[in-house]
C-alpha cells in the first residue's frame, strides 16, 4: 500500500479529512493526495458514468490541513447539440 492512499480511501468515503503536519509539508501531501485522486482509475470512471468531476480543495488551519473533496456536474457537448 502506498503511503498517501489511506488517507485517499478515508476522504473518498467521507468527503473530508484532517491531517495533522507540519506547514512545510502540507504543499506535498496536497499534492500526494491529488495524485492518488488522478491514479485511482475506477473511481474516476465512477464519476464519468455519473456525469460528475471531483475537485480537491485545502484549507490550513495551523498545523492541521484540512482536504476535502467537491463534486462538480460534466457538461458534454457533441456535434449533435448544433
């Protein structure tokens, strides 16, 4: 298991998750979680087929980081909506 996907499983499930670090460090885990969000494939073939698009947000709060996860509707336009 790698070491950020914990914490990716627990905020797919629950929306939101608060990690305790230090400032310095909370651009990379921001960053880590993203990347597990963009390599976890299924669930982005889940939000496709719902026609949703999940985006990450960060807020600090001193030293505990706070992740959470919103979702966005997908518009689709094709040749046929002219």
């Amino acid at each position: 298991m790698r070491q950020y996907e914990p914490a990716w499983k627990k905020l797919k499930a629950e929306g939101k998750v608060v990690i305790a670090a230090h400032p310095l460090v909370h651009a990379r885990i921001y960053k880590a979680l993203r990347k597990e969000k963009d390599m976890d494939l299924v669930y982005k073939m889940q939000c496709e087929d719902e026609e949703k698009q999940a985006r990450l947000y960060s807020t600090r709060n001193a030293s505990q980081l706070i992740i959470s996860l919103r979702f966005y509707p997908v518009y689709r336009i094709s040749r046929s909506d002219f």
